[in-house]
C-alpha cells in the first residue's frame, strides 16, 4: 500500500487550479495598472490630442480653401467661356468689315479705272473734235 497515491485527475484539478490562480494574479496586475497611467503616458496623450485637434483644424481649413478655389476656378471658367465667345463675334465682325472694306476698294479701283477710260475718252472726243474744227475753218 501506498500512503501517498495521486489519481489522474487530481493532477488535472491541481494543474487547472494552479491556472487560474496564474491568470488572476496577472489579471489584478494589469487592472492595478491600467486604472493609473502614468504622468509621461498621460501628457503624451494628451500631447496627441491637441495634435489631432491641430490637423483637424488644417483639414478643415484645407477643405474650405479648396472649395473656395473650386468655385473660384467655376468664375474663370465662365469668364473665358465669354471672353472666347467676344473674340469670335470680334473675329466675325473683323472679317465682315475686311469683306466689306476690300469691296470698297475694289470698287474705288474700278471706279478709278472708268474714270481713267472716260478721260482717254474725252482726249480721244476733243481730238477729234479738234480734227473736225480744224477742217472747218480751212473751208
């Protein structure tokens, strides 16, 4: 006879209660320790959150520049949409009074150039006019 005989689970019942008294343990450590930060870890958070609040700041203000120049962009477009269409009534205009101003020389030269025949006709009729007085006053 044995006077100490230990059964299979009685290993196992220690063995599971020596487990839970290792994970309470360090159970009530890292409670003992999260309920307390410490100072350095406190004032870097608090360090991160006015640096979150910084950012938020900068997107805000970046958001609202950015619509700012979106609709300042919106203006400009609109401004060379109108001035395009100015030049091309302008352009339009321009070759109109080109058009217009080439018929009035072309017809200024043609009127030049019936003025030039009328006059070689007039020498031509006084010369023969000349011809004929000349031929009168022999008789």
């Amino acid at each position: 006879m044995e006077v100490f005989s230990m059964s299979f689970l009685d290993c196992m019942s220690c063995g599971f209660g020596a487990v839970i008294l290792f994970f309470m343990i360090i159970n009530s450590q890292v409670r003992h320790d999260s309920e307390n930060p410490p100072d350095e870890l406190q004032g870097e958070t608090t360090k991160l959150e006015f640096e979150i609040l910084d950012q938020r700041k900068n997107m805000v203000l970046a958001k609202n520049t950015m619509e700012r120049l979106e609709d300042e962009k919106v203006t400009a477009e609109k401004q060379i949409a109108q001035i395009i269409a100015l030049i091309e009534k302008l352009k339009k205009e321009l070759a109109k009074e080109d058009s217009e101003t080439l018929a009035k020389i072309e017809r200024v030269e043609k009127l030049q150039s019936d003025i030039e025949s009328l006059e070689e006709e007039k020498k031509r009729l006084l010369a023969l006019a000349e011809k004929e007085g000349e031929g009168e006053r022999v008789r």
